[in-house]
C-alpha cells in the first residue's frame, strides 16, 4: 500500500485518449502546506498516465464510503489505485501502516483540501524546523525542535485511535516533487519526554522506508514530501470540535467513470493493480465485430462490416505502437546514459562505514532519530525559587563526611584520555602526577588543590578507559533522546558580525529583513502579552516575561528613547542575526522578532525559570556535591552546544563559556544562554572583571585571539564548578595562608602555573577531561567533538 514515486503505463488507461471531462478539478497542487487536496494531486497522476497498485485492506469499507460507492453503482474493486485513494481521503479516511481504513476530521468544518500546515503556520507555534535543499533549489522542511503540546496547537485535523506506534519519522514536513503519488498513510507518533507522554498522529504521503530519518537532512539531496499533524480522538480537548468533511462533487463524478457496462462486468472486477477496468474504445469495437459475424448479409452489413475490420486493425496498431512506447520507455529507465529516474540500488550494510573510536576528523557521528526532546514546564517555579531535590533523584553520599583526604600521592592516579593513539598491549598505562606548587595549602581538606604546573600538562595514552572511569555515570534517559537529534548547520550563511556595525539603524534593520531566518519569525506586536518587567539588562534595552501563543518568552527590547540609539539597534539586530541562523537542543531558542521602526526593535526568545547553572547549583549545593548521572547530563548537553556552534562555517566562537551563562530548562537540561558570535574576536570579551576572566584562557590573557581551543578552555574550567558547585579559584591561597586576589590569580594562570581544583568525590574521568581542556598549549586541547565522544563513553 505504502508507494511510491510514479512510472509510466498508459495502457488501459480511459482518460489518457479522452478530452478533459468536464467535471475534472481544474490547478496544480502544491507541496508547500497550503494545500492538503491530494485527491487532486492523485487525479493529476492518474490522467497523465501514472500508475498505482490497489490498495488492499484489512478492514471492511466505512459506511460513508460504501453509499457514495453504491449511489453511482461502482464497488471499491472496479476503482484503480489512484481512485481507491482519492475516494478514502476525499471521504475523510485513511490507512494505517496495517492497511485497516481509519476516520479524519476537520476543525472548523475544514476541507480535507484544508488541513495542512505551511511552515509560517508550523513555526508560529514558536517551533523549529529542518531546512533541507531539494534537488530543484527548493527548500523541503521538518519538524526539528517541537513538543507535542506545541505541535498539537497548529493542527487543523483528528484521527481516529489506533495502536501502532512509530517515533522515528517526522510528523510535520513540507516538500516534495510534481510528479510524485500521494500516500494516505496514518502514523501515530508515541513517545515520553522528560515523564511526560505525548501522542501525535501523522498523515504521511510517502511509504516509511523512503522518508528520511527525523532530524537530519539527507546526505544526498532528495524531494521532501507532505505530512500533517493531527489530534488524536481520545486526546482532543474538550474546547475543540471535530466535523465530517465534506465530499467533493467531481470525485464522486471521477468515480462514477469505473461503472461496468454490461457487457463488462466481469472484466471490471477482474482488472490488474494498476487498473481495473477495460478501454472503453475496445469494448465497442469487440462488439462491432461480432455483431458483423451474424446471418445478415446486406450490403449494409457488408459496409459495417469493413468499417468494423478497419476500426479494429486501426486499435490493434494504435495497441502495438503504445506497447513498443512502454517498451522503450522501461528500457531507457534501465539506462543511466538518458537521465531518467531510476530505482535506487539496495545499499549492502557492510558498506555502510562508521568512523572508528580515534577518527577525530568526520565531527559527530551519525545516530538513529527519535521524537523526544526538551521541552518547557509552564509549572516550573519563577527565577529564583528553589526545587527541593528528592532523596530518590539526588543521592548524596556523604561517606566522607569531614574527614581529611589521603596525602596526595595516595589518591586515584591520573589518567588523561586517549585522544588518538594507544600504547603497546604490553605497556602499562603511565602515570603522571602534576607537579605542585611547593607552597600550596587548601581550606577544605576534602577538596584536592588548585593544580599549580610547572609546565603543561602532558597526555599519557590510556587503554581502557571504561574500566578506570569508576564513578563516572552514563547520561539519563532525556540526554539519551537529545543524543539523537541531529543538529545540522542551517542552509543560510550567518551575516558577519562585523558588516552590521557602523551603517546605522535602517541599514541593520536592512540586514534583518533580507535574512530569510529572521524574516519568517518576524511577529506581531498584538501576539505577545506582557506578564511583568524584568530588572534593566542594559541601559539600551529592557527585559520583559510576555506570553506567546500560550508560552512564556523572555522579550529584550530596546529601551524607550526619543531618538534612534544606533548603536543599541546594531547591537541587538547583530545578536538576533546570530541567534535566527543557528537551533539547538541546548542553546535557548529564538523565537521571533518584532519592530515597527528603528526605536522599538525586539528580540523574543525561550524562557527558563529555573534561572541559571550557577544559581542552581548554589541553591541545590546539598543535592549536587556528590557527582550523579543529572550533573553528567549538565556537562553533555553544554558540550553537545559547544560542538554544533563549532561546527557552522565560520566556527561560532563563545567566550562566556560559565555556569552563570547556562541556563536551567526543565528536568535538569542545560542551555547555553546565547551562542556567541562568528565573529574572528568576538566582542563580548572587549572590557572583563579580572574575576570574569577566570573562564579566559592563557593565551587570551596574553593578547591572543579568541578560538574554538580557547572555548574549550573555558568548559573545563565549567566542569570544575559544576564539580564543586562554587566559583572557581575559591580555595586558591599563598604560601603564607593568604588567599589569592584575583589578579594574582590570573598571573598565575596565564604563566599556566595554577588551574581550577575538582572535589576529592569528583569521577577520574571528570578530572582527566577538566585538566587536559585546560592545558596551557592550545593544540593540545581536545576538540568539543571529542569532549561530547568522551563523554558519552564512545
């Protein structure tokens, strides 16, 4: 059932010899979700010759479709494939994947040539969308980063329940080619995020195994194709009302065409998949012929007689040239010099090749896509409210109480990870000790000292790390689902953070409506509701928690002024440039924007209550001392952040690389606050405090460029407050006993003598990964590919 992009048969096929009917639908379907009539996309097929098998179900025909049959005297059998399926979607019906017909209602007394989503539709819900290049230049769409509370408040249709479930295909997606054979294929989408359960059931126009795998573009460019999202029966909300769509007169006059004569019945019921009902032009002939074999022998049987052999010689030729056409035809198909479509050779699975364990150089290695994904609790305390951590979620082995850690030389060795050789099988693992700092004392004798190097650390190869990582736990189930959303490089090019400084406000206010990603989310004033006013971000722009489309948003705007602060609007326009053309799981998501002149320029982003990383772990330093698997998931998805904005072209360089620039969404999935910029030195780190300059890395300090290894620097420097929960360099004092002032601090780091220190509970693995990013020598310092790999243990 599920098919299929089209060949070419114009044997038996009536209205290939016929003129235009005057009932036939009249336009062109497009791919796009403005139009859901695949009734008329499948007529369009049948009439230029197309073919389709007959559908064959597993469940008896809905009494709707069974009258409009029986009113014009056809059976579903005398239909061929093209009709069989206008008639069901017309009718409000589709197929499961188990071939059993299940019903399709409307909202608002819709069509059923009405319940699509456009992508302008799809993204209003403030979700979004895969960006993937056709063959033909166009763009094909899916849903990328989407809950299903957000998906279901665009829908224009339900369906009727059914079991299968399927997680792997998308549920919302536009695209497609001219010349392709709508399915009607029903999909139910199931799956749990973060504990909460969500059901979306699909239309699908395309059979399974020819979608691509949700959350990626395919690696060779492809034709997308149409699915809608609808509700489900049992989960409509009581505020909506389904309504039976109304059948389309010129299909019920499309099908009336099957009615058997006579004389045929039998052949009608007996046809081939691809059509079954005979050539009218035949069935007259044959009975011309025998009519002229009777006993009358006048001479007008004589001539009726000559004009039924020549009319019948005349079918026999027009039969043989269409044959030797589809001959042809097929053979050209077969044959790659003449370009035509073909069918795609099986691939063997033994040459699909995965990048080993040390192949550093291919970025993320591909994994199967799945549904679940992070989404935004609306019951989730404002800023500032602390949760309490249950028993259950938060193990907190105190073990160690108070008492004082083994001398150092007594503790876990150190182990720095394999970044791409290994060491002969019978070489034991080397061990190497940082060296001290002779005067180091520490406050808390459960904590091991800031690591002062007399030089850079050095790699020693590890075999089998697995075995040596102990404490180190693998990601919970949501990291699990995130893992598998694919975060492909948007198709549209960042605009360079440079170019929009300097022209003035309408200039930038140019920039952003010439970006297709910015254009497209541009909102309306009236759509956002001002819950309450933040305190100031700057002295150019204000902070407000507004509503959207019933979802709470951070609003920056700019702040209220007589005249055009041009440099306030270059500023945010440069920031919304950059957010519009990149998404993320765990970057906070651009939402729109909005302006009306250069004075009330606005930005409309995800907000997270919780607040950030840093507070967090102040608030919930009792649940989050002891390293578990939900602090293992926090340095994941900050990672997996890091990795995608280093891979779009140019690199997105991030040089508030902290915990107080991580943001809590819900069920503890961290989010990287903004996503740095693609510029060569990025402007944020212009004018530091000397303790801002704690997450800055050696070589910045000493004038250099800003780089992707200087991000990296700045996230092992994380994982040491995420290790300890408090700033880092707290316990750094002299060899006197007096604490270190921050531009002590800083010399000391620059000079690559002193480094943040991890809890004596912190994980080897941990430890290795936070000193090796930290290395004095940047090229030595692993890539966020290879951070993201070691974490996840691949």
């Amino acid at each position: 059932m599920w098919g299929t992009r089209p060949t070419l048969d114009t044997m038996g096929r009536r209205l290939a010899a016929q003129a235009t009917p005057s009932w036939a639908p009249s336009g062109t379907f497009s791919f796009d979700g403005s139009s859901s009539d695949l009734a008329l996309q499948l007529y369009t097929r049948y009439a230029a010759g197309g073919t389709v098998a007959k559908l064959n179900l597993s469940s008896s025909l809905p009494d709707d479709v069974s009258s409009r049959l029986s009113g014009v005297g056809v059976t579903f059998d005398d239909l061929d494939g093209f009709a069989q399926r206008a008639l069901l979607w017309d009718s409000g019906f589709g197929v499961t994947p188990d071939y059993a017909v299940k019903q399709i209602w409307t909202l608002d007394e819709r069509s059923m040539a009405e319940i699509a989503l456009t992508l302008d539709e799809y993204e209003a819900t403030a979700c979004t969308a895969y960006d993937c290049t056709q063959p033909d230049g166009t763009s094909a769409n899916n849903n990328h980063l989407c809950t299903g509370t957000e998906m279901l408040t665009a829908v224009k249709c339900v369906v009727e329940d059914f079991d299968s479930a399927d997680q792997s295909l998308a549920m919302w997606s536009v695209g497609g080619e001219s010349d392709m054979i709508p399915e009607i294929g029903l999909r139910k989408h199931a799956w749990t995020d973060s504990g909460t359960a969500y059901t979306v059931y699909a239309v699908h126009t395309l059979e399974a195994s020819a979608e691509r795998d949700y959350g990626a573009c395919p690696s060779t460019e492809s034709y997308g194709y149409l699915n809608i999202p609808c509700y489900g029966e049992s989960d409509l909300p009581d505020s909506v009302t389904k309504t039976q769509p109304t059948a389309s007169d010129w299909v019920t006059s499309w099908i009336q065409e099957y009615a058997p004569s006579s004389s045929a019945s039998s052949n009608g019921a007996s046809g081939t998949a691809s059509s079954s009902f005979t050539d009218p032009s035949t069935s007259t002939n044959t009975d011309t012929s025998a009519s002229s074999g009777s006993g009358n022998h006048t001479g007008t049987n004589v001539a009726l007689l000559g004009g039924a052999i020549g009319g019948g010689l005349a079918v026999i030729l027009i039969g043989v040239i269409i044959t030797l056409f589809v001959i042809a035809r097929r053979k050209r198909r077969r044959d790659p010099e003449h370009g035509e479509i073909q069918t795609p050779q099986a691939i063997d699975p033994a040459d699909l090749i995965s990048p080993g364990s040390k192949d550093w150089s291919e970025g993320q290695r591909p994994t199967a896509s799945t549904h679940p994904r992070s989404t935004i609790d609306e019951s989730l305390p404002r800023s500032g409210e602390t949760v309490t951590a249950s028993s259950s979620s938060w193990p907190n082995n105190e073990s160690n109480g108070g008492a004082s850690a083994p001398p150092y030389q007594e503790r876990v060795p150190f182990y720095a990870p394999n970044f791409g050789t290994q060491p002969p099988a019978n070489q034991e693992d080397p061990v190497v000790q940082p060296p001290l700092y002779q005067g180091n004392m520490r406050p808390n004798a459960a904590r091991e000292p800031p690591v002062y190097l007399a030089e850079p650390v050095v790699q020693p190869p590890l075999s089998q790390e697995s075995d040596r990582s102990g404490a180190f736990i693998q990601p919970p189930p949501y990291e699990e689902a995130l893992r598998n959303l694919s975060d492909a490089p948007t198709a549209n090019p960042p605009a360079p953070e440079e170019k929009i400084f300097g022209l003035g406000a309408d200039n930038a206010l140019q920039m952003l409506a010439a970006n297709p990603n910015v254009a497209r989310r541009r909102l309306r004033l009236d759509q956002l509701q001002v819950e309450r006013q933040l305190p100031m971000a700057t002295l150019q722009t204000d902070l407000s928690v507004a509503r959207y489309i019933g979802r709470q948003v951070l609003v920056t705007r700019l702040a209220p002024s007589q005249h055009v602060n041009h440099k306030a609007v270059e500023e945010l326009a440069s920031e919304i440039l950059v957010r519009a053309d990149v998404a993320h799981p765990n970057l906070v998501q651009f939402v729109g924007v909005n302006w009306s002149s250069a004075r009330d320029l606005a930005m409309v982003v995800e907000y997270l209550p919780l607040g950030n990383l840093t507070a967090y772990l102040s608030n919930n330093k009792a649940a989050m001392t002891t390293w578990t698997a939900q602090k293992t998931g926090l340095a994941v998805g900050i990672a997996r952040a890091i990795a995608y904005l280093h891979r779009q072209t140019p690199p997105y360089i991030h040089p508030t690389i902290r915990a107080n620039n991580v943001l809590m969404a819900s069920h503890l999935v961290a989010k990287l606050a903004d996503c740095g910029s693609p510029a060569t030195q990025p402007r944020d780190g212009a004018s530091k405090s000397a303790v801002d300059q704690y997450w800055t890395a050696p070589e910045v300090m000493q004038g250099g460029a800003y780089s992707t290894a200087a991000d990296i620097y700045a996230f092992g420097v994380l994982l040491s407050e995420l290790d300890t929960c408090q700033t880092p360099y707290q316990d750094a004092i002299s060899s006197g006993g007096i604490m270190l002032g921050p531009s002590q601090i800083l010399e000391l780091v620059a000079e690559g003598r002193l480094r943040p220190s991890f809890s004596a509970e912190c994980p080897t693995a941990i430890r290795q990964l936070g000193v090796i990013c930290c290395q004095q020598d940047p090229a030595k310092r692993p890539t966020a590919v290879q951070v993201v790999q070691f974490l996840e243990g691949k």
